[in-house]
C-alpha cells in the first residue's frame, strides 16, 4: 500500500480519488444546472426592470436588490432551511412522512436567484447598448415585438453581454463551494470527509484548491474564445 | 404590549455582537489586503518578469478559487502544523478563529485590490506620464503626484464594489465558528428553529450594503465634482443636449 501523500489521490479502496472526482462531478453538475436559470431568470429580470407595468419594474428591482446584496450563505440558508420548512408544513397538512428538500435543489434555487439578479444587471447595460434604431428598422420592417426579440436584439445582446456573463459564470463555479456547508457532497465536501479520514487537510485542500483553479482557467480560455468568435463581425 | 419581537428581545444583542464582528473581520482586512494588494499591483505592473509572473500567479490563483476552500486551507491546514507554530510563538495566534479568517480574507481581497488599483493607474491616459516627463518631472514625482491622485479616483468605484463583496464573502466566517452575523443567526436559529430571526440578520446585511453603496455615491460625486462637465445648470455639455 502507498503510503505518500500522492497515493492519498490514488484511484480505488486505498486512496481518495474517486471520491474526489464524484465531488468534483456534482461541482460541475450544480453550476450547470443552474447557470440556466441565472440566465434566462436574468435576461427576464432585466426585461420586468425595464418595463412600464409599475407593480413588474418595482417587484424586479427590489428583487435584484436583495440578492444582489445578501451573502451567497444566508441566501443559501434561508432557501434551504425556508423551503424545507413549507415543505414539511405542506406535506403535514396530508401525512406525517418526514421530508426535507435535497441540498442540491436548495443550491439550484438560491444560487441561481444570486445569478439571475447579477445577470439582470449584465442585460440591462447590454441592453441599453443596443440603438433604439434597430427597433425602429425592425418596426419599419414589419417584424412584430417577438420576431424584434430573437432575430434583431438577441444576437447583438450576445455580444454585448459575453463578457459580464462569462464573470458570472467563474463566480458561480466558485459560489458551488458554499453548498458544501449544507452537506451536498460537492468538491470540497468530499475533500473535508477526505481530510477528516487522513487528517491531512493541507494537502487535501490544496489539491481541491488547484481543483478549482484549473476549472477556473479553463473556463475563461473557452470564455475569450467565444468573445472572439461572437466579436468576429467587429474586428477591423 | 411589547413592541419588540420575543425572538429579538433574546438574541437582539447577540446579533448586534456578531455585526460588530463582521463588521471587524472587513475593515481589518480589507486595510491590511490594501497594503499587500498595493504591493502585488506593483510587482504585475513591474517590468520584471519574474515579479510579473508570480503577481499574475497570486491573483489568479486567489481570485480563481472559492474563499471558503481558501479559509479551509488556512483555519485546518494551521491545525496540521501546530507544532511548528508553537515552537515560534505564534500559535496563540493562529488558534483563534478570527484571526485564521481574517488571514485567508486579507490575502483574498489583496488579489480584487491589486486588480483594482492596476485597472485605476492604468485608466489614466498616457498622455499624462508624457507631459510630465515634458516638464522634466521624474518617473517617481510624476507617479506620486500627477497619476496617483487621478489613479485613485478611477479606482474608487471599484474599490467601493469590493468592500460590498467582503461584506458578503465575510459570512462564510461562520463556517468556522467565528460569532460573526451569520455565527450568531446560526446560533440562534440552531436554539429555537425560529426562521425568523435569519430575516433580521437578512435586513442588517442589506442595511449595511446599502448604508456603504450609498456612502460610496456620496463620495464620489463629492471627489469628482471638479470633473463633472455635465453638473447643472451651466456645465457646457448640458447646455448643448
């Protein structure tokens, strides 16, 4: 048996590999799963905050303004142990079953309400960076507010957007960390019951800490890449 | 009749305690992350390349990863070299809670704020490191009194946004037992399973939010009133649009 701390990262009953790498699977997972709904939310954010329906604008910038300044973790609480509770309340109403909402969902919901303000503010200066005439042109055109949206702003939106989109997207892989504090067994979970087992929490947490930077640069050599290719039309 | 809520008739000062706390853990470190993060922005605006590199490494590195693995490293991976820390004194120190966050928090917002000052001095046109040295001013007079005072200007919007995220980023304290708002709404919450009282720690965190955006507002305004070609009513851009 290797007893190094590199056999530690071994794959198999002697080391921690897999368990790393099924941490690392949810980390992944759980960003995926909720940049849409930081996406599409904030797209749908910025439209209410830009609309003329009062109760609409009010409701969605208040709503921006309180995720945009809670912590990640209180939110992440207040979803989890909320949400849990009115669960219990409503499932009480029929039966006494125990239930309790799974530490995933909780951090789809509470970090993708954080995106999904974060990216109201991303579409909002995109937005606003779009001539009021192309709508004009679009409206000359005789193409309705629908056919306007997807084929004229959207992908000058695209563009303009990238870049803040693509920072909201390395935080959010950072932010996954936190659900790790609500016991789903993400990266760093399985990292903290890897150094509980070993007792060598320097080394495990630097490789999770190295973990998190590759990802993290990854992600932004795919992110300048997609700047590029959606900027191509511009380049002079 | 009692007007305040029983939940905060019991915790209330528990959760002003643990305000202070958070409100201790920013400050402090985000004064010491100045200090160090002026010296990393030096060293990745150095025309040295190993300076470069490793202040490149450093930032990337702190702003590339989550706060909480960080803080994690620093409070467990201490504990691992007690020993170390004792033979040379220092292990009172790094024993306490406090002190391990407020040690992983300053090398982290030292990787924003070098950022941040780089993106204010390099925001100031060129034509201004120019015109000095047509004036026979020295590299080191022309950055300390030509750039620097408009550098600051240009970096503190960004610096404003990054307190606001220590702010926030400063929860996860609690995760490692320090009392901060957050230690204390645990606790409370953990004694009574009253949801409640995470709305009044919620409200404290957004009033002091709020309280530093705003304060921030306030101040630049007041610091780039001698810029602002647009102030009413007879900015010469007003005049014309």
């Amino acid at each position: 048996m290797d007893d190094s701390l590199l056999g530690l990262l071994s794959f198999g009953p002697n080391g921690w590999g897999d368990q790393l790498a099924a941490g690392l699977k949810i980390t992944i997972l759980l960003a995926l799963a909720t940049a849409p709904i930081g996406l599409v939310g904030g797209f749908l954010l910025a439209l209410a905050r830009r609309s003329d329906h009062t109760v609409l604008r009010v409701s969605a910038t208040g709503f921006t303004t309180v995720f945009k300044g809670l912590p990640e973790l209180i939110t992440l609480f207040m979803v989890y142990y909320g949400f849990s509770m009115a669960l219990a309340w409503f499932v009480g109403l029929f039966s006494d079953a125990y239930v309790e909402i799974s530490a995933f969902f909780a951090g789809m919901v509470a970090l993708g309400a954080v995106s999904a303000s974060f990216a109201s503010e991303v579409f909002m200066a995109a937005l606003s960076g779009i001539a009021r005439g192309q709508y004009e042109a679009a409206g000359a055109l005789g193409l309705g507010r629908w056919a306007t949206l997807r084929k004229v702003v959207i992908p000058q939106l695209v563009r303009l957007a990238l870049p803040g989109l693509g920072n909201l997207w390395l935080v959010l892989l950072k932010d996954t960390a936190l659900v790790s504090v609500i016991a789903l067994p993400d990266l760093l979970r399985q990292t903290s019951v890897a150094v509980g087992a070993t007792k060598e929490p320097f080394f495990f947490y630097l490789v999770a800490i190295g973990i998190y930077f590759v990802m993290s640069l990854v992600s932004m050599t795919i992110l300048s890449l997609l700047e590029k290719r959606y900027g191509r039309a511009y380049v002079r | 009749m009692n007007i305040v809520p029983d939940i905060l008739a019991r915790y209330g000062d528990d959760l002003l305690d643990g305000f202070l706390v958070t409100l201790q853990l920013v400050f402090i470190s985000v004064a010491f992350g100045a200090v160090l993060g002026a010296l990393v922005c030096a060293g990745r605006m150095s025309t040295s390349r190993i300076l470069n590199a490793l202040a490149w490494f450093y930032i990337a590195l702190f702003r590339g990863t989550p706060l909480l693995a960080q803080l994690f490293l620093f409070y467990y991976g201490a504990g691992q070299f007690s020993g170390f820390w004792r033979d040379i004194g220092m292990w009172t120190l790094l024993r306490d809670p406090f002190n391990c966050a407020l040690i992983a928090f300053t090398l982290n917002t030292a990787a924003y704020q070098a950022e941040v000052f780089r993106g204010g001095v390099l925001a100031v046109p060129s034509g201004q490191w120019e015109g000095s040295a047509a004036l026979g001013l020295s590299k080191r007079i022309t950055f300390l009194r030509v750039i620097l005072p408009q550098a600051a200007l240009y970096a503190l919007r960004p610096f404003g946004n990054e307190i606001i995220l220590m702010v926030k980023a400063s929860a996860v304290a609690s995760v490692v037992t320090v009392y901060d708002l957050l230690g204390e709404t645990r606790l409370a919450y953990s004694d009574t399973f009253r949801f409640d009282v995470y709305f009044y720690a919620a409200a404290l965190y957004l009033i002091l939010v709020e309280t530093l955006r705003r304060v921030w507002d306030v101040l630049e305004r007041r610091l780039t009133r001698h810029l602002d070609m647009r102030r009413k009513p007879d900015g010469p851009i007003a005049q014309h649009e």
